[in-house]
C-alpha cells in the first residue's frame, strides 16, 4: 500500500540513547532539557530570533490568536487544512474568506483589503504547500489597517524568501510538526516570534498561563511538548539534509514526468521550494476521480488536499463563497511524496497517471 506520505523514522539506537537520558534524569515533560535543545537548534536551522515549541500545529495557531489578542474577525484563505479556520472558530473569532489565486493556491492580497472592516483584527494567510506567500503586499494591507498578521506555515518548515527565513514574515508564523510533515517530532509544533515580550507571554499561555509559583497573569491553556517529542525532533533534524535531497529527486522526477499533461502550482520566484507536497490539478472533478479510483485499485492512495473548501464548512455563518477555491479543491490531488518512495513506485504512479488521462 503507498499512501500519500510515509512518516521518517530515524535511527533507532540513536532515539534510544536520547530515551535512557530521559529516563536516568526522571524529566519527561513542562519545558525538560531537550525541549530546550531543540528550540535553540530549530531557531539556528530555521535562522529565527525565537522558537516556542507545543504540543501541535492546531495549538500553536490559537496561542499565536491569543498573544496577539486577536478579536473579532480575521481574514483567511478557505484554502487550507481545516485546523487554519476551527481554530479561529475555537477563540470565538469569524473567519473572513478572501478568495485565492487559482495559480499559487495562496490567498490572494487583491481581495482582501475589501473584506477589511472595524471588525477585522488580523490576516491569517497560509503558505500552501510550502508556497510562499506574496508577503510583502500583506504586509503593506497589514501596515495600512493595523492588522496583526499570522502566517500558518504549518507546510513552510525550512522556505528561505529573498534569502531569508520566510518565518520572520508577520507577528507570528506557526508550523506543524505531525508525524506527516517534512520535519516532524511525532506531535508537536511551534510558534515564531520576533518580539521578546510576546515570547514571554506565549511561554505562559502554553504553560496555563502560570508565571511563577506565585503568579497566573494569563488565561492559558496547556500546549506543551514532551520530551520524548523533542528526542524524535533532534533525530530528525539530524537527517534534514538527507530528508530534503530525496524528496526533491522525488519531486523533480514528478516535475519532468507530468509536465504539460496537467496543471501544477506556481511557485513564488523569490522563494526556494521545500518539496513537501506534489500537488496536481486536474482540468475537472471527474477526470480527478477517474485517476484517484485508478490508483485506489492498485492499492496507491493520493488524498484529495485540501478538499473540501473552507467556506463550505457547516458551521461558519454567515455563509460566504469563495469560487477560485472551491474549484481548485474540487480539481486537486496530492500524489504520494516522501524521500523512501521507491523509483519503481513513482514511476507506477506515474504511468497510471498517464494512462488515466
Ligand atoms: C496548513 C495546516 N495548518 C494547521 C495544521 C494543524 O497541525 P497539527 O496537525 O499539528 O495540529 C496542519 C496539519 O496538518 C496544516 O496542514
């Protein structure tokens, strides 16, 4: 069975090493030794001033809402992973549904300063797939209303723009750490932060808002992560270059194999690409379902991402409709990606594709 992507599994005897330390020094959780050890490697990696580690990427998005104190209404993409709008929904915040290009797949700055009332408080844009985002006009909309602006980059683990981390971009970037992800710690996520005050105060917010033995000066919740998180984390970090380099051989292979036959995303030219996704886009829903039986009968499991769109979600009201992303969800399909798939798989995808279409 080939699913769409295979977690990385690091060397066991090196896990293990990390395990018998947690187990002579008896700390397993609230801010141990390795959590600390990797957020000072994450922030050298990643080149960001800090890096607050939790326990997912669903968490660190409502932390970044309430450092923030984000109120409201907040303008997003209905592009995205369901976790980008429920966690809005969560903090009683409306999400507002600025429609995407249909060639980035990223929201698209032209539609959101009309969706800019008193209301708003914040701009929550995604970096789909790793894409970078047109972040220097968000910035400019963001600038001009006061806005906050939180970047879930959840996909965006390692994306330089311009040469630098494209994480320093807005008030926050938060980044998903699941089993799934490019980098993953099993569980886990963090918040970027810039600003040293506001660090402080997302360390209380995950931490139930305690400060001290003597002072609670916030209303948290708990967001932390484990040690044994952390221990997967620094092993996987370990391997990055080598996670990277397989998957863009991966990548490029789909790249050159496809070319022509269908669409693809278009990458931000000022950005490096991180290859954690290969997305296609099919001209219409019947020819995508057409390939995904296809390859469901050959026991090749694509999955339909992100389907369905945001704004068709039951329990936002009032009802909004955003048509660039309906349609790019209904066309879409994420093909299997990951570093260990072997050439002779890919090139069955491939050729089952092809005869689909
Ligand atoms: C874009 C996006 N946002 C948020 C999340 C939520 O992250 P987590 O699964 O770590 O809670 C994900 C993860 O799948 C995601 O892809």
């Amino acid at each position: 069975m080939i699913n769409v992507t295979k977690t990385y599994l690091p060397n066991k005897e090196k896990y293990k090493k990390y395990v018998d330390e947690i187990y002579s020094n008896g700390w397993i959780t609230n801010n141990g030794p390795l959590v600390q050890k990797l957020e000072k490697r994450l922030a050298d990696y990643l080149d960001v001033k800090h890096v607050v580690l939790v326990s997912n990427g669903t968490i660190a998005l409502e932390i970044a809402y309430r450092t923030l104190n984000v109120k409201g209404f907040a303008i997003t993409t209905p592009f995205s992973f369901v976790a980008t709008t429920s966690s809005l929904v969560t903090n009683q915040i409306l999400p507002i549904f600025a429609d995407i290009n249909p060639n980035t797949f990223n929201i698209d700055p032209k539609n959101i300063e009309n969706l800019i009332t008193q209301n708003t408080s914040a701009i929550v844009p995604v970096h789909v797939f790793g894409n970078a985002c047109e972040v220097e006009e968000i910035e400019k909309i963001a600038q001009k209303h006061n806005l906050k602006v939180i970047y879930d980059a959840s996909h965006a683990f390692g994306v330089k723009y311009k040469n630098k981390s494209v994480l320093n971009y807005g008030d926050i970037s938060t980044l998903s750490f699941h089993a799934t992800k490019l980098f993953h710690t099993i569980e886990g996520g963090a918040l970027i932060i810039n600003d040293d005050d506001l660090v402080q105060k997302a360390r209380y917010l995950i931490n139930f808002g305690i400060k001290n033995t003597e002072e609670i000066p916030e209303l948290g919740t708990n967001g932390k992560m484990n040690e044994f998180e952390a221990a997967m984390g620094l092993c996987v970090l370990d391997d990055m270059e080598e996670i990277k380099q397989n998957r863009k051989i991966v990548y490029e292979i789909y790249a050159r194999e496809l070319k022509g036959l269908v669409d693809s995303q278009q990458q931000n030219e000022n950005a490096t690409k991180n290859y954690s996704y290969f997305s296609v886009l099919f001209k219409d829903e019947a020819l995508l379902k057409k390939v995904q039986n296809r390859l469901n009968e050959n026991n090749i499991y694509p999955r339909r991402y992100f389907y369905p769109s945001l704004d068709t979600l039951n329990y936002i009201e009032p009802k909004q409709i955003s048509l660039n992303s309906r349609d790019v969800s209904r066309r879409i399909l994420c093909l299997p990606m990951y570093g260990e798939l072997s050439l002779d798989d890919q090139m069955t995808i491939i050729r089952i594709l092809k005869e689909a279409l």
